[in-house]
C-alpha cells in the first residue's frame, strides 16, 4: 500500500466514524420554535471534541485496516480466497 492509498483510507475510515459519533450525547433546544415547534440544532453540538474522537477512533480503526492489508491473513494471492489459475 503506498501513501496515497493509505491517505484516502484514513480519510474514508475518518469521515465514517465522524457520522457515527455525531449523535452521540446531542441534547435538543429546551424550548422549541414558538411558531414552527421545532427545536432544530442542538444546544451544544461540541464539536471539538467530535472530532478529536473521531480523530483517534479512526486512527485505531486505520492502523488496523493497514495491518490487516499488509498482513497475509487475507490474501487474493494464495489460500482460501485465491483467483483460480484457470
């Protein structure tokens, strides 16, 4: 795998786990729009510390796709999920 390979990657593994750590701990407006009723973004988004988790979680989430990749434990190349030759 080469840098940019590895880049993209991260990138991809980083975007993912952002749009999964985004709900979590969300509270809504405590009082809604008076005319529509809706409570739109949340109180406190805090999103520098989304991202920060989202930063170390995809670094875990990246090291182990990179080691899983270089590694010969999943391999087109021989064993089980070989190409035949034919």
């Amino acid at each position: 795998m080469n840098w940019v390979t590895a880049v993209v990657l991260y990138l991809l593994i980083w975007w993912i786990v952002l749009f999964a750590v985004l709900p979590v701990g969300t509270r809504p407006e405590a009082e809604p729009d008076a005319n529509s009723g809706w409570r739109g973004a949340p109180a406190k988004a805090r999103m520098g510390r989304k991202m920060l988790a989202t930063t170390l979680v995809a670094a875990l989430v990246w090291g182990g796709c990179v080691a899983l990749i270089r590694s010969d434990w999943i391999s087109f190349r021989h064993g089980w999920l070989a190409l035949s030759d034919e």
